[in-house]
C-alpha cells in the first residue's frame, strides 16, 4: 500500500462500533520494539477501525452532525497541531500548551474526547522516540505540557490519566496496540486482536485513543508533504 492510499484505506476500513465494556484502565509504560515503515502499512492495512476513529483522524464527521461533527473538526485540526510540532522537534513546553488545554475536557464522557486524543498521542510520542523516530527533548516536553493543568478544564478521571500520561503510563489496553504497531516480528493477526479489545472501552474512549495513537504514528512514519 502506497502512503498515499493510508487515508483511504482508513475510510474504507471503517467498522461498526464494537461491543462495549465499562471499567477502570490500569496504565503502565509501553515496552517498545523496532518500528519499520513497511510494517506499519502492513498493520494498518489490516485493521478495521470504528468510524469515529476515522472520522478524528480524516476531520470528516461524516454523518454527524451540530456538536459533534463541531468537537470531530475542532479536535482534529488541534491534533494536527501538535502532531506537526512533534514531527519538528519543537522542544517548548508553551509551543503545545495550548492546543492541549483546547482539546483537555474536549466532548462528553467520563473521559472526554479531547483528553483520549492527548493520552493517544502521548503513548505513541513514547513509542516513536524509543525507535528514533522522534526527538526525546520534543516528545519531553510534550509529556510536560499535560502535567499540572487546571482541574476545572476535565473530569477527575481524565485530569488522572493525563498525569499519569506526563509521567510515562498510559492505559494498559492502549499499550497493548501501541507497543506493537510497527514491529516486524509482530504478525497483523495479534494487533487485530489487541485493536478490538482496545475500541470495545467506553462508549468512544478506546475509538479516541486509537485515533490519537494514529495520528501520530503516520503524521511522523508517513507526513503528508511526503505522501
């Protein structure tokens, strides 16, 4: 599969939305492996994702419409964002505090949209610097931004992920994908697998990280000005 292709092979992958389970995420750091352009097409193009992944990864609500085609758009661009100063190595904390307190208590839920994007990015930040694909200083000072935000802006659950998120954990169901995308010696049949259990939490949650996730593993593996 061509780069090119990633996006529409995204949309065409799109899958109902799985069954869902309800629950506490324990969180735990990611043990990474190597990470090959190759393999990630390889994976991608094995998954079926949910259509609200697709949607936060394209910025296209499709069929939704009022508020929630507005928190799909808004919190895509807000990715894009940060996904763009973390290709670049931006190493200021300021550069992403905003547009991380723009998506922090971004849309309904226990743990809000906006919030499950930030943890999305953040564990696939640690993933790609780990594999030399991103700067450590960039992906730092990332992880810092997420620290220490207003506890008005989100849910307590939320704000409680998001600390741990700045301290290297994330929820465990997320590391299970994100430790594993990219690495040769994992077979497209496993990350199926560890893909359905991670969209089945919450009612978008796991959609959301997913998409966080994502987003950052191709803006930086596959940047669009390369596609």
């Amino acid at each position: 599969m061509k780069s090119a292709d990633l996006e529409a092979a995204l949309v065409a992958a799109a899958s109902p939305t799985q069954v869902r389970s309800q629950g506490p995420l324990p969180c735990r750091s990611p043990v990474t492996g190597p990470l090959w352009p190759e393999t990630v097409r390889e994976h991608v193009s094995s998954l079926a994702f949910p259509a609200r992944t697709v949607a936060l990864l394209t910025g296209d609500p499709g069929d939704q419409d009022g508020v929630d085609a507005a928190i799909v758009k808004w919190a895509h661009a807000r990715t894009e964002a940060l996904v763009a100063s973390l290709r670049e190595g931006e190493v200021q904390v300021a550069a992403y505090r905003s547009d991380v307190v723009a998506l922090t208590g971004l849309g309904p839920g226990l743990t809000p949209t906006g919030d499950d994007l930030l943890i999305g990015v953040a564990a696939m930040a640690r993933r790609l610097t780990d594999a030399d694909f991103l700067a450590p200083r960039a992906a730092e000072s990332f992880a810092a931004a997420l620290s220490g935000l207003a506890p008005n802006l989100t849910t307590p659950a939320a704000a409680a992920l998001l600390e741990r998120a700045s301290k290297g954990l994330y929820p465990s169901v997320l590391t299970a994908v994100v430790e594993q995308l990219g690495n040769p010696e994992i077979e497209p049949a496993a990350i199926v697998e560890k893909v359905v259990r991670l969209t089945a939490v919450g009612a978008h949650s796991g959609s959301d990280l997913l998409a966080g996730a994502l987003a950052l593993l191709l803006g930086v593996v596959f940047p669009k000005e390369a596609r």
